[in-house]
C-alpha cells in the first residue's frame, strides 16, 4: 500500500516553511556572531548558497524519485544499498534526537518550571496531528508560520526604526576570519536544511516533478529573505559583539529597541517555531522510517500505512513514543552535534546521486551538486571536533550493523 498525493504546491511550501524558520531564527545568532563577528552576513550567504546547491539536487532527484524516504531512497537508487542505507539511519537516528531538543525547546519557552511535561505533551500532540492526515499537520504548519512570519516581521520593524539602530554596527572589523565564517556558516545552515522535508514527503505530493522542485526554491527563498532581514536587525541594534553574548537575541534586540513589551510575545513566537519544527521532523522521520522498513534496513511492520488517514501510522507512533521517553529522560541539548555532522553527511549523498542523473532525467547544472558536494563537506569539518568525532562514530556504528545485517541475510 502507497500514501495517498494529498499535498500541493503551497502546502508543500508550507512544510518547508515550517521546518526552516523554526527555533533557530530565535537562538542561531548568537553562536555564529561569536564565530564570524560582523562577518556573519558573509556566512548567512556561505549557508545559503550550500543549502541552494543541496535543494535544487535534492529537488531533481525527489522529481525523478517520487517516494517516501528523500535522500534514502535516492542513495539507494543511485549509489547503491549501502549509501542509501547510511543517508537514512544518519537521518533517522540524528533527526529523532534533534525531535527531542526541540520538544525540550518548547518546554523551556512555554513553561520553563515544567519543561519535560511540556516537551511530552508537545510530541505526543504533534505525533497526533500526524497520525491524522498529512493535509491536517500542513494545516497546522500553516497557522503556525504565519504567526511567526508576524512576530518576525514586528521584530525586524522595530528594531530598523528604533533610536538605537546604529549602520555603523554592519562594517566588518579586522577579527573577522575566512575560519570564523565558514564556522557561522556551518552553525547556519542547518536553518535551511528544512526543504528536505519536503523531498521526504515526495509520496504525498501530487505532480511531484513539477510541485517539488517550485516548492523547495520558494521555500528557501522565503526563509533566506526572512533569516537577512532578522539578521540585519540584531547586527544594527546589537553589533555583533553583543549578539554574539546573547542567548535570546531576539528578546534582547527589542528591549534594547524599547519595546520590552514585545519580549513575552517573542517568547510565545520562539515556543510556536519550535513546535513547527518539531511537526516537520516528526514527519520527516517517519516517512524515512517507512522506506527504510520497506527494505527491511527497520522492522517491516513499520511499513504499515493506515486505512483511513494514509499515514505510516505505526512508524509515526514509534517515532513519537521514542522521542516522548528521551524528551522525558534526558537532555540532548547540548549533545547533539552528531547531527548537524549526519545532516551535512546526508546532503552529502544527496549531491553525489544527482551527479550520476544523465542530463535526460533532469541533472542539474554540473556545478551545483559539484559545490554542494564540496560545500557539505567544508561545512561539516568546519564543526567543533566533539560533533564531528560523534557524527563519525553514529555512522560507523550504522554501517557496522548494516555489515552484520548483511552476513545474516
């Protein structure tokens, strides 16, 4: 049994939305400011250019492979089992634990005093609208991107208009460092990984050669706009030392605008980002869990697709209750860099399948899977050594399993 093409372009969008302007447009800066200084525009544009290279490979090849399973089932297709399999179990096993973070993310913002209840009640909740129908979690994603899109938006005015915004906060100073930017790059990135999202759902798209490719490029090209202009407003209100000390720069930015009105606002806005990302992961996962259970890589009763909503029901609930007992158990809040290292490895792959298309299935321009190629891989060496070792060591352990899974099959 297949998933029902239930997702159009704009709900497609809306996806990808809703997995890039997330929690990180609300706590990235800080980290990446400290890494390039005023240089941070010039890695905002490093990000996105890697990101533009890894959505329009990911978005020929979801055109050319419409399933479940995004760059899983290209590697598989394309490179080979092994290469497949390695994309999705550093997909999955990163993804489930960034699922954690980010509930945890919630819990902090909505409630700090009680923030496992909270990350809990946040996953099982988003596992539901999941459960539910793929239609109805674009729904929500909806409703919740256009109340960020506003807070955003009222943040950046604010702040562009305030006494305190100063031009001469944006000169690049003589700190400034090739390394410090390909760091910000590194730590920014991952703000535009959502549009994968997109591609893993590529069963649930109607038209897909047509409706992935336009809803991967105005998705990054939203978020892109949306990421310069908050970027622009915490450089001019804050200089990049201060953001670079900020641990919400956001809130920080607009009480040094003087509107510390705004603050609970932009602390209900950060708790609605994350909850949007958190809904987009869980999809994501899940439908990677499913093509991966197809081929017997997971459990093969992972694969079973509901009757009447047409979701991979039983990978979407083991999903949830997976990510709900680390949300209630542990904090993966500053341990998981793995997956950051697993998310470049991903596009990695993903860039290497769309360099085998032949021109007649849709290969894109030589150098774009070139440079995203090269680009993931600077990216991810680029990170500190803790994330890059962790990463490394989640991969052997999935290739060490698919070895012994293949002696006894």
């Amino acid at each position: 049994m297949v998933l029902e093409r239930r997702l159009g372009v704009g709900d497609a969008v809306v996806v990808g939305l809703g997995a890039m302007i997330g929690a990180g447009v609300f706590s990235a800066w800080g980290p990446a400011a400290a890494a390039a200084g005023a240089g941070l525009p010039l890695g905002l544009g490093l990000a996105a250019v890697v990101a533009y290279c890894n959505a329009t490979s990911s978005a020929r090849l979801a055109a050319r492979y419409p399933a479940s399973g995004g760059t899983y089932v290209y590697g598989r297709e394309r490179l080979g089992l092994f290469w497949g399999y390695l994309a999705g179990w550093g997909f999955v096993v990163g993804k489930t634990a960034s699922c954690a973070a980010m509930a945890l993310t919630v819990g902090l913002y909505a409630w700090p005093g009680h923030a496992r209840a909270v990350a809990v009640a946040a996953v099982l909740a988003m596992t539901a609208v999941d459960y539910l129908g793929v239609q109805k979690a674009a729904w929500f994603t909806r409703a919740v991107v256009a109340a960020v899109l506003a807070l955003l938006l009222a943040v950046v005015l604010v702040c562009l208009t305030s006494g305190a915004a100063d031009p001469a906060r944006l000169t690049p100073v003589t700190d400034t460092t090739p390394g410090g930017v390909l760091r910000a790059a590194g730590l920014l990135f991952f703000a535009f990984a959502g549009y994968a999202r997109v591609a893993t759902l590529g069963e649930e798209v109607r038209d897909p050669a047509r409706t992935i490719p336009r809803a991967v490029s105005t998705a990054l090209a939203i978020t892109l706009a949306v990421y310069a202009a908050v970027a622009l407003a915490l450089l001019i209100v804050l200089g990049p030392t201060r953001l670079a000390g900020a641990t919400a720069p956001l809130a920080e930015a607009v009480r040094a605008a003087g509107a510390p009105g705004l603050v609970p606002l932009v602390n209900v806005g950060a708790a609605l980002a994350a909850l949007g990302s958190l809904l987009a992961l869980i999809l994501g996962v899940s439908r990677t869990t499913l093509a991966m259970a197809r081929d017997h890589h997971l459990p093969p009763t992972l694969a079973a697709i509901h009757p009447r909503y047409a979701v991979p029901h039983r990978a979407a609930l083991t999903i949830g209750l997976t990510v709900a007992a680390l949300a209630a158990t542990t904090d993966l809040r500053g341990i998981i860099g793995f997956s950051s290292f697993g998310v470049l490895t991903y596009y990695a792959i993903a860039n290497t399948a769309a360099l085998t298309l032949p021109p007649t299935e849709g290969r894109p321009p030589l150098p774009v899977p070139v440079l995203g190629l090269v680009g993931c891989l600077a990216l991810a060496f680029a990170l500190p050594i803790a994330s890059v070792a962790t990463g490394a060591g989640v991969l052997v352990v999935g290739a060490a399993l698919y070895g012994v899974r293949s002696r006894l099959t």
